[in-house]
C-alpha cells in the first residue's frame, strides 16, 4: 500500500490531496484546498510551507507529487506559482520525501484520458475514481488527480520491474 500527497500549488489557494493505493484501487484519504493568508508574498509562501507541513505530520505519505508550473500569458503569475511550489517542496523535502513532478497535461491524460481536458472533467473523474459523493473543489480536485497521476505512474513502473527516485516532469532517473 502507498500513501500519496498530491499538489495543487497556488500563492492564495494550494489543492491537497491524499490518497491510498493498494493492488489498483485508490482510496480517498483526505483533500481540500488551502487557504493562504498573508499580506505579502513571504509571508503567504511560509504560510503555504506550514500548511503542508501539517497536512504531512497529519496524514505521513509515502510520496509526493506536485503540478509542475507552465506558463501560460501573464511571467509574474507563473514566478509567484513557481515561488508557492517551491514552498510546498521544501516541506516535503524536510520530511525526507521524494519529490514527483508533473505537468498539467501529464495529470489530465492520467485521469482524464485528454491532456487538454477541462476543469470539470477532471473533477467528474477525480469523484469517479474515488468514489466520493459529489465534485471536490478544482484545487482539491486537481491535487487528488496529481496524486493519481502519480499512483499510475509508480504502479506502472513497478510491474516493470524497474524502482522509483526523485523526478522531473514524471519521469524517473
């Protein structure tokens, strides 16, 4: 059985999620969305660093994944995501926990099927495949899919024989 925690980085909301995997069969754990206080950047980013901080005393993952920042129009945007993802690594790099990226297409197609696909569907199969009464919020719902990502990713890559490490980009060294 692996433990998972996924991320949804964010400067003002960060996504979590945590799951169970066992013989295929994911099992929602716990998820919600983060809600960042703090006037300035620093303090949001430690805000974000103790917030996941908790949830890994809380919950003890096994691994960590994370969404990977893409750019998209606005550079300061994606410097402060990048900054809140940052935040959210060293947390889990003080729990001594291997780092999983993935980019936001990685984790559609993981879930989805489409790497384009929308919001929504990924909340309609985040709730399907874990089974849960209604949609999780986007952030939460994006986290619980890149913990899934990872879920398949590392079962994949385990019936091939072949052991996890650290990551980039989902892709193992």
């Amino acid at each position: 059985m692996t433990r998972i925690l996924g991320i949804d980085p964010g400067s003002r909301t960060t996504g979590y999620g945590v799951v169970e995997l066992e013989k295929g069969v994911y099992r929602h754990i716990e998820s919600g969305a983060l809600r960042i206080r703090g006037e300035s950047l620093p303090e949001r980013l430690h805000a974000i660093f103790e917030s996941v901080r908790e949830v890994l005393e809380r919950c003890q993952p096994d691994d960590f994944a994370i969404e990977n920042v893409f750019m998209h129009r606005n550079a300061d945007s994606a410097l402060k995501l990048g900054q809140a993802r940052g935040a959210a690594i060293c947390s889990a790099a003080g729990h001594d926990l291997k780092i999983y990226e993935y980019t936001p297409a990685e984790i559609k197609l993981a879930v989805v099927g489409r790497g384009n696909a929308a919001k929504a569907q990924v909340q309609m199969m985040v709730r399907v495949l874990m089974s849960l009464k209604t949609n999780p919020q986007a952030d939460e719902a994006d986290a619980l899919a890149c913990a899934i990502c990872h879920g398949h990713h590392a079962s994949g890559i385990q019936k091939l024989g072949l052991s996890l490490s650290g990551s980039t980009r989902g892709r193992w060294r």
